[in-house]
C-alpha cells in the first residue's frame, strides 16, 4: 500500500479540508508541541493507553470506511481493551494530522502500517484462521533515532555501527547494522543473530527504515542464512549489501516485519 509522495500530500490537504484545520493552526500547534511530532512514531510502542488509542484513531483517518473493522481487528491482536471513542477522536486528531504534516515519514509509516494491518485481515478471511497461524506477523516498536559515525575513506570493511537486542512478538535475537561510507557510497547490511538456535531459520526478517539526511525510505530483506553453525549453534541471518544509503546523519522509523516459515 505505497502511496507516491504526490498522493500523499494531496491526501493530508483533504484531511486538512474535511476536518476544517488550516496550516495556521498546524504551524501553531508545531511551535508548541514539535518534539513530540517529530516522535509521533513512538505511539507503535504501544506503550501506554494514550498511544493505543492514538493509533485507532489513525485508521479512522486513513481509512474510514473500514476504520471499524481495522480497530477491532488491531485491538484483537494487541489485546487492547481500551477502545477509541468520539472524544478521544476529536481531542487529539489536531495532533495526528500535524504529525502527518511535520514529520512526513510518520505519514508513510502510518499508511504502510495501515495496508499490511489490511492484508493481514484478508489473509485471515481466506484462510478463516487466526492471522497469528499465517505467514506475515507485523511486529511494531519504537527505537530512538541511530546516530552513526562515517567508516574512514581508506577503510572497505564493513563495521558495526549499531545494534540491538530483540525479544518481541516470537522475536528473539540481535539485531545489527553494518555499513560503510567509504567515497561516499554508502553500503548499509542488516544482520541478525538468533538467541536459540533452529535450522533451518524459523523465519526471516524486512527491515523498513528512513536515512534522516536524505527523508527516503528504505527496505531491507533478511533472507540469506549467512552462518548456520550446529556445533557452536549459532544462526544469523543477513540483507544484501544495499549501496548508496546516506546513512551517516542518522536512521529512524526502524520496522520490522517477520516472515515465518512453515
């Protein structure tokens, strides 16, 4: 469900036009709260009833029609019991709509989330299963922004600019990032190490995130066993070398999306 830059502006000027909101009120309410806009992301953490809410109200605003049927199916996943209402709606769209506007990979992740939350949903209505016995899993958490250092010009390898445990959503291992900016070419690999150790992989990963310098969007597919060590039980898997990411000023919106195997 990618929408082109061009489709999403012209979406958010009609949410602008439906809910009566001019981009006086927007700049004025970026001028007090425009930390908090620039971390509207934080809200997939789920981490409190506020971020629950804010992300069911999101589907009424990306999709209304179908808004209903995208809460309960997302409450049900997530076991929220903390259902949006009216007035929680009308108290806080001002927020996500800004946030659309000021923070426009929040917008892409907020319209990407929406679309795979609704081809989970078709996959359940074919198989007439729960969704959590298919094939994609949707695994949403907040990392703070990646502030990375440019590898040497006269250095080739691949190093280790960061990385993180994971254990979330049947997730479990260390997830890292390798790069290299010699000549300024920018070679970004995702690897990730399995805390247990199963072969073959019990699933593979997508890593979606945004270089901060340029504002693009990038994907990363972890589908290549790269060491499968039964004697020291050791299992990573990695991404091809992706070249020409201006990772050096920073990543953010980290996604991942889990591929389980049968």
């Amino acid at each position: 469900m990618t929408m082109p830059i061009n489709s999403g502006l012209e979406f958010i000027d009609r949410l602008l036009m439906n809910y009566r909101i001019s981009l006086r009120t927007v700049s004025s309410f970026a001028e007090q709260y425009g930390d908090e806009l620039q971390r509207a992301q934080d809200i997939f953490a789920l981490g409190s009833e506020r971020d629950q809410k804010l992300c069911q109200a999101l589907f009424r605003l990306l999709s209304k029609e179908e808004a209903k049927e995208l809460g309960d199916y997302f409450c049900r996943k997530y076991q929220i019991q903390d259902r949006l209402d009216d007035i929680f709606f009308e108290e806080n769209k001002l927020f996500l709509i800004a946030a659309f506007v000021c923070n426009p990979a929040f917008f892409t992740l907020s319209w990407n989330i929406c679309g795979l939350i609704k081809t989970e949903m078709a996959l359940e209505g074919e198989s007439q299963q729960p969704i959590q016995t298919q094939t994609m899993v949707l695994v949403w958490f907040a990392i703070p922004d990646i502030i990375v250092r440019a590898a040497s010009s006269s250095d080739p390898m691949l190093r280790e600019i960061w990385s993180k445990n994971l254990d979330q959503e049947g997730v479990q291992g260390e997830l890292r990032i390798l790069a290299n900016n010699a000549d300024e070419k920018g070679r970004v690999q995702f690897c990730f190490k399995f805390k247990e150790f199963l072969s073959p992989p019990p699933y593979y990963l997508t890593v979606r995130y945004t270089t901060e310098s340029d504002k693009q969007n990038h994907v990363a597919e972890l589908n290549i066993v790269d060491v499968n060590n039964i004697e020291e039980k050791e299992l990573i898997i990695v991404s091809k070398v992706q070249r020409g990411v201006r990772y050096t000023e920073g990543i953010t919106n980290i996604r991942i999306e889990v591929q389980k195997l049968a």
